[in-house]
C-alpha cells in the first residue's frame, strides 16, 4: 500500500501534494542508495560518471514513459518553472508575435510571458477564464484571444488557484487550427492525470517530480515534438542536437534516482488508477465542502473540469489564517491560493475518504467560528 509508505500520512492529514508531495520510501530509499553509490564510486571516477550517465538515461526513460512520448523528445529538468521557461525564452520571437495565456496563471508562465513582452516586444493576449469554466467556456476563452499573429498558446493544463481542468486536446486543436504551437504547464497533472502527448496533442508539456508524483524538488521533464523543437534553441547556446542540448545546470545523481523511482512507482500503481482515485476523492470532498453554510467552492463544479484539487473560500476567513488553523489545530495540510482567494485541498491517491471527511469536519467548524 502506497500510504504505508508515507511517513506524514501517520500524524497528519496530507493534503498539499499540488505544492510538493511526500515521498514514498521506495523513493527515499534509492535517493540514499544513489548518494552512497555514488561517494563510494567516486562521482568523477570512470565509473561513478558511467553510474551517473546510467541514471540520466533511466530517468529521461521514465520520464518519456510517464508522458507516453519518445524518449528523443522528452529532456530532463529540474521543474515545471524551468521546462516552460526553456520553450518560452528559445522562441525566437519577433516584436509584434502574440503569445495568448490566461489570468488565471501560475507565476511560472505569467512572469515568463510578461519578460518577453518587457524585453521581446511580445505582444501577450491573457485570455480571461472564470475560475470554475465549463471546457466549452474555457475553448471559447482561448479561440477569442487567439489572431493570425498568435504563436504560441501557453496555459497551465490544471490551473493551481481553482483546480480548473483545461480541455487539453481541444484547445491544441483549437490552436493548431489558427496556425500556433500549444506549450502546457503541466505541474499539477504529471503523476495526477494520466498522460499522453499525442493524444494531448501538445507541441510541449512541462512537469515536475516533486508533486503529484512524490518525487524529489529539483526533478522534471520536458517534452517537445520536432515541430517545436525546430524552433527552441537551447539557453545556453550549447549544440541544439544531443540528449542534454536544453540541460541547463546538472542533474544530481541522488535526484535522478529518485524521479526514475517515483515514476516506476506511479506506474506500479497504474496512471489511469491514480487519476481515478484522486478524482474520485476530489469530488468525494468537493461534494462534502460544498454543502458547508459559510464556505463557498471556488473552482469548476463540471467533473470533465474537475481534478484533485478542490479550493473553497470560508466566510471571515482570510486563506492564509484558515491554511494556519488547519494545521495548528487539526494537522491538515493544505495552501492559500489567490485569485480567488481560497484554501486548496490537493486530495492525492495516498488520501482516503476519511480524510476528506476529517477536512469537512474541521472546515465546517471554522465556518462557525471566527479567526
Ligand atoms: C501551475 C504551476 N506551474 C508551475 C509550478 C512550479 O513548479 P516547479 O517548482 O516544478 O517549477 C507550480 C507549482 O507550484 C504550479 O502549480
């Protein structure tokens, strides 16, 4: 059982995996094997560096599996942040090209977007998207801000501020058909949503190890088809061919080791089965907040745009004082979010039912009390 596994799930209810996830001891265990290894090789030694070349190809061969994509198109990073930066930045954008997102965007693309506006003269068209869209809202958001200049659509493929579920394929579809490339922020789906890169139909999809799929900080993974990758050059003007033309800082054995684990993990347990469990508790938990008196769901209410991540907003209750008495007083993890403002509840497939109802019952009596 997964949870066994979990330390923090003993003496606390978890529930801030959309932030960072806890680590399995499967995970742990090889991040300790690895970093043995490779003091006792020596890490530049002829072998310690075949040891460390070894774990690069495991992990961007995980990493390929995870994404259901050719290993040639999938590059290790070191997060999400980092993975849409390197699409973003290698465009070579002219003044005028357009580049449509969404205001409801996580700082890792809406600081992105507004340096190539400040120093690219992009011209950034922020689609605006109510925080709880229907998909067909949501398309329509999206085909409304796009014009023949529009090269790129890039959107969080789960908004971290309300769990919206964008519909994925269908604004690829939507993009390609005005002639632009799509780039997904992925670092709420990988390990949470079961992914295929073309059936997605993303031109690039950015995740990160350290959430959903309770992996080590400093892991990620880029994927780019060659119609995109025509198009990036690499940041640090290394040869644009090679399996690390886009590396920009080493990959830690130890961190390695670990993103290969949590991935072998998250396959063990079956992609589509995580994605069910931590829908299933989603809406487990959106049904019992909703039906608080003084607490309001902030996100999609449609089950094609919900995920595991449910936001509600209590009444009095300014988010970060809420997130603070939660754990104080109940040791449930949980985050403020803004625009809207609420607490967001990450349910991941090592939380059980019960939880969600522990975390209904504590919401329920902040509801009734005040700050
Ligand atoms: C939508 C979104 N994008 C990007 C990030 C940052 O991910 P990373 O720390 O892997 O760069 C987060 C994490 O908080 C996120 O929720």
């Amino acid at each position: 059982m997964l949870r066994e596994r979990i330390a923090v799930a003993r003496d606390a209810i978890y529930m801030n995996t959309g932030w960072a996830g806890p680590s399995p001891s499967g995970v742990l265990d090889r991040v300790h094997q690895a970093l043995t290894r490779e003091a006792g090789l020596g890490p530049a030694s002829p072998d310690g560096i075949a040891f460390h070349r070894a774990l690069l190809r495991e992990a961007r061969e995980a990493a390929a599996r995870l994404l259901r994509a050719g290993v040639d198109d999938v590059f290790l990073t070191h997060g999400t942040t980092e993975g849409v930066n390197i699409v973003l930045h290698g465009l070579d954008w002219r003044p005028g090209d357009e580049l449509v997102t969404c205001d409801l965007e996580h700082p890792a693309l809406a600081d992105a977007a507004a340096l190539l506006a400040e120093r690219r003269g992009v011209v950034v068209r922020t689609a605006s998207m109510p925080p709880d869209a229907t998909p067909r809202h949501a398309v329509d958001a999206v085909r409304q801000a796009l014009t023949p200049r529009t090269r790129v659509v890039a959107l969080s493929h789960v908004q971290y501020s309300s769990g919206l579920r964008l519909p994925a394929r269908e604004i690829a579809d939507t993009t390609h058909a005005a002639g632009a490339l799509v780039l997904y922020d992925g670092a709420q789906t990988g390990g949470h949503l079961a992914l295929d890169m073309a059936a997605i139909g993303a031109d690039a999809y950015a995740v990160s190890g350290q959430k959903w799929l309770l992996g080590p900080t400093g892991t990620g993974a880029l994927f780019m088809n060659p119609r995109i990758r025509s198009a990036v050059r690499p940041l640090l003007d290394r040869a644009a061919e090679g399996d690390h033309a886009y590396t920009l800082a080493s990959h830690g054995a130890p961190l390695l080791a670990g993103f290969a684990e949590a991935i072998r993990i998250h396959e063990a347990l079956g992609p589509a089965a995580v994605e069910a469990r931590a829908l299933l508790l989603g809406a487990r938990l959106k049904g019992l907040l909703g039906a608080i008196p003084g607490a309001r769901l902030t996100g999609p209410v449609d089950a094609a745009a919900s995920c595991g991540l449910v936001t509600i907003a209590i009444d009095g209750w300014p988010p970060p004082a809420a997130v603070d008495r939660l754990w104080r007083s109940h040791r449930i993890a949980a985050r403020a979010v803004r625009n809207p403002d609420a607490v967001r509840f990450s349910t991941a497939p090592f939380n059980t039912e019960a939880e969600c109802e522990a975390v209904a019952a504590a919401v329920r009596e902040l509801a009734t009390t005040a700050p």
